[in-house]
C-alpha cells in the first residue's frame, strides 16, 4: 500500500525549492529508454539464426515474421496511448512511468522467454502487446507535466523529452550489438541474455525518472513568468475536457497535420539507403549509405528539440507552415539532385526533410497546448498518437508500391522515387491546407467550471528557475 | 511566499548536475557511436 501511495499524484507535488529543471532528465529517463524501439531492427538477423547460429535454419523465424514484432508495437503504442490517456491525466506522471516501466520491461523478459523456448507468439505477446503497451504510456507520460513546469517555454520542454525517444535508438543500437557479442558463443547467439539485461537496465532507469518526477504545487509559476492576462488569438487560456476534444475540428486537423507530416517522412526514412544508392550508383557505395542513414538520424533527433524550441518564438502554426512549405519544395527538389548527380544537395535536403520530420513529433504537444489548454493535454495527445499509427502504415506501403509500379512499368531505378518525392510534395500541400485551417477552438468546448480553478492556480504564488 | 532565490540553490545544483549526468552521459555516447559509424562508413 505504501508503495501506491507513494506512486499518486498527492505525493509527486514538489516541495519547495524543488528545481524544474529536474523534470527533462526525468522525463529523458522514461523517453531513452522507450527510444530502443527504433533500435529494434538490430534483432532482426541475430533471430532468424537461433537455430542456426551462423546461418538460418529450416526451423527458424523469417525475417518477414519477426518484422510483426516492431508493427505491433507501434500499434499497441498508439492503441495504448488514446486508451490510457486519460489515465496517465488522472493519476499523475509518478504512477504513469511507473507502470510504463514495468510494461516496457516486462515486455523484454516475455521476450526473452519466447525466444528461450522458440516461441514467437510469446515474443509477440511481450515485445509487441506489453512493450507496446510501454511504449505508449511511457510516451505521454511526461508531457503534460513538463508543460506545466514550463507554462514560457512548452516547446523547448517537450521537445527535449521527444528528442530522448529519438536518441534511445543511439544508445540501444550499439549497446544491444555489443550485449549480443558478449553473449554469443559458437553454440548460442545470445539474444535472450541481451533482452534480460536491457529490461533490468530498462526498469531501473525508468524507476529513476519516476522518482524524480514532480508535478507542480498550485498556484506555482517560474520566477518572473507572468501568465498572459489576455489570451494570445491561437494559445488559449481555457480547457477542452479529452473527449470533447474529440468533437472540435482543431483535433482533427491536427491529427491530418502530424499524420501527413510523419507518412511523408516515414515513407523515405526506411527507405534512404536503398534510394540514395539507387539514384546515385557508383557514388553512394551501401555502407556510405547506412553512415548516411546515420547522419539523417542525428537531424531527426536535432530537429526534435531544435524546431519545437523555435516554435515557442515564432508559434507553433507558423512552425508548421515552414514544415510544410520548405518540405514540399526539398522533396521536389530531391529528384533534380539525382539528375544533376549532386550528392551534397540530396544529404542537405535530406538533413533538412529529417530534420523537420523529428521536429513535426516534438512540436505537436506543445500545439494542443496553444489550442486545448494544459489540463488534458497529454490524454489529447495520446488520442493524437493514432496519426502516428496510420502514417506507419500509409508512408512506407505509398513508397515500396509507387517504386514498385514504376520499376515494373520500366522505369530505371535512379528515376522509380521521383513519382514519390512528388507525392510526398503533395502530401505536404494538403498539410499546408489542414494547418491554414487551424482556428481557436470555439468556446462552447472549453470546460468553465475547471478553467475558473486553473485560474486560480495560475496566478504566481511562488517560482523557481 | 517564496522566490527563487529562496530555494536551496546549492542542494539543487548537485541534484540537477547527477540527474543530467545520469540521461547526458548515455546520450552523449550513443551520439558519439552514431558519428564514429558514420565518419567509418564514409572513409
């Protein structure tokens, strides 16, 4: 019971003196670790030779089977999110990483039985449904708190612990190969010892971050910070209950704006290396490619904490028209590089488009702030998750069939992407157009009774930096 | 009512140097590992 206790929301509200800053690496804790994600792919070959050891055998998993594990995963984060939102809200960031650090671990030791006894199911059951279910509490679970830390820079706050998820693959990649040479012998390839020792990592970390998480006493507000006493046209001062978020255009828009935005960049993420040795045979070799997949990854993770930190100067629907309006004319831009054979304008455009891609996650948080308030806004972003769900399905099945249709319609290869860096310019029009229509939400949305409290808590009792 | 002035500044800056340290130090490297496997590839 003192443990429960010890998770609610009364017991996570800072003494004074307690410093914000503490909030991001808290944050950062929970986002690292659920970051591993990406690194996933680093399993795919090592599991299709269980049996094998140094070649697949008969028996052994294909690649295309084990490729389920990281879909379902992405779906139970998503599905997870807009479930649990509202409980994440309610019982306070403390008992919301808490449990996404049980899930997410919890979901390596499942999968490390699975791949002990040979069972894929087991492993989809863990990594996919309970890691899953992980990844998506532990995703929401800092954002509203560190909003209202940084009531004067959204932005910035949640672009850092966005930014975490996108570094976590930085780490687990190298880390889970060198885990996996430290396990391996000639008769075992030791990836049910790397997952064991990842999900002990993993709990503690994430444990950390749940203890160092505080949400703000009432009526707290940094030193200096004076809360807008007439609201900006596009950042509101009211509250939008979850569910009735649901029922204003703003969130649907929205949802067009993140999902556009990711199945753009999504499509030609799994697909630079193949496309840049592609359109530049005999100058881009496959392993300067994966460095350049590298290099790509290192501006998604840069974008994240850079765009959504200007887009507490510049605000966040302007933040959006430039995402739109500069992406659609480096993806058209991009085939004329391939013609021209200059390989340093497709890596700027690509730097730029990736760049732009992380930063359309970190700033999204921050934009259902401006447009529903704080009081729910990690719930609202947990149902906004779901765009993230359909872009990961629309941008790589737009890229692989257009390519397709091409190359079999007798295009060359170094011409079958540019049909889809069009559409992808074209994606991103209809983004421009959604992001346009973006308004103030009306005011028969906004929850009275809870915005005359806020208020109250608003005004600035005490602060710190 | 308190400021931030009022607020253990000293207790603070030992926290706030461990709890960055404890997510910096593992980012800073896995960064450093993507930028060495990149220069690799490119050499």
């Amino acid at each position: 019971m003192a443990v429960l206790s010890f998770l609610s929301r009364d017991h996570t509200v800072a003494a004074a003196g307690y410093s914000r800053w503490l909030i991001p690496p808290a944050a950062l804790c929970v986002h690292l670790c659920i970051g591993q994600a990406y690194a996933f792919s680093v399993f795919n070959l090592p599991m299709t030779k269980l049996i094998g050891i140094t070649q697949s055998a008969p028996n052994d998993w294909k690649l295309t089977e084990l490729g389920w594990i990281f879909s379902l995963a992405i779906f139970f984060l998503g599905a997870s999110a807009a479930v649990l939102g509202h409980w994440v809200e309610e019982g306070g960031p403390r008992r919301a990483m808490f449990t996404a650090g049980l899930c997410w671990s919890g979901g390596f030791f499942l999968s490390a039985i699975g791949v002990y006894l040979h069972q894929l199911w087991i492993v989809y059951l863990g990594y996919g449904v309970l890691g899953g279910i992980g990844l998506g509490i532990g995703y929401i679970s800092p954002v509203s708190t560190l909003i209202r830390w940084f009531p004067d820079r959204p932005g910035m706050a949640t672009g850092m612990a966005i930014m975490g998820f996108g570094g976590g693959a930085f780490i687990a990649s190298p880390f889970s190969v060198w885990l996996m040479s430290r396990f391996s012998t000639p008769t075992h390839v030791g990836v049910a010892e790397t997952f064991i020792a990842l999900g002990m990592i993993y709990v503690c970390f994430m444990m950390v971050g749940a203890a160092i998480v505080r949400v703000p006493p009432p009526g707290w507000a940094p030193a200096g910070y004076v809360a807008p006493v007439q609201p900006k046209r596009l950042i509101t001062t009211e509250n939008v209950f979850v569910y009735d978020a649901l029922k204003t255009p703003q969130f649907w828009l929205i949802w067009w704006i993140l999902c556009l935005n990711v199945t753009a960049g999504i499509g030609v993420l799994g697909q630079a290396s193949a496309m840049s040795q592609e359109m530049f045979r005999g100058q881009i070799t496959a392993v300067a490619a994966s460095g350049l997949v590298g290099l790509f990854s290192l501006f998604n993770m840069a974008g994240r904490f850079i765009w959504s930190s200007t887009s507490d100067y510049i605000g966040r629907k302007n933040t959006y028209f430039v995402f739109f309006a500069l992406g659609t004319a480096l993806y058209a831009l991009v085939p004329y590089a391939g013609a021209i054979g200059s390989v340093a304008l497709f890596v700027l455009c690509y730097a730029v488009i990736f760049s732009m891609y992380g930063g359309g996650f970190a700033t999204v948080p921050a934009y259902l702030r401006d447009m529903f308030g704080t009081r729910y806004v990690g719930a609202i972003h947990g149902l906004l998750l779901t765009a993230w769900s359909m872009a990961g399905i629309f941008g790589p099945v737009l890229v692989n069939y257009i390519r397709e249709y091409n190359v079999t319609h007798g295009v060359a290869p170094a011409q079958a992407y540019n049909v889809t860096m069009y559409v992808m310019a074209a994606l991103l029009v209809v983004g421009f157009i959604c992001n346009l229509l973006v308004k103030p939400v009306h005011e028969r949305f906004h929850m009275r009774a809870v915005a005359a409290e806020d208020e109250v808590a608003a005004a600035p009792v005490f602060g710190s930096k | 009512m308190q400021t931030a002035r009022q607020t253990g500044s000293t207790g603070n800056g030992i926290k706030l140097a461990l709890a960055w340290g404890f997510v910096g130090i593992p980012l800073v490297w896995g960064v450093v590992q993507t930028l060495l496997n990149t220069l690799k590839a490119f050499h």
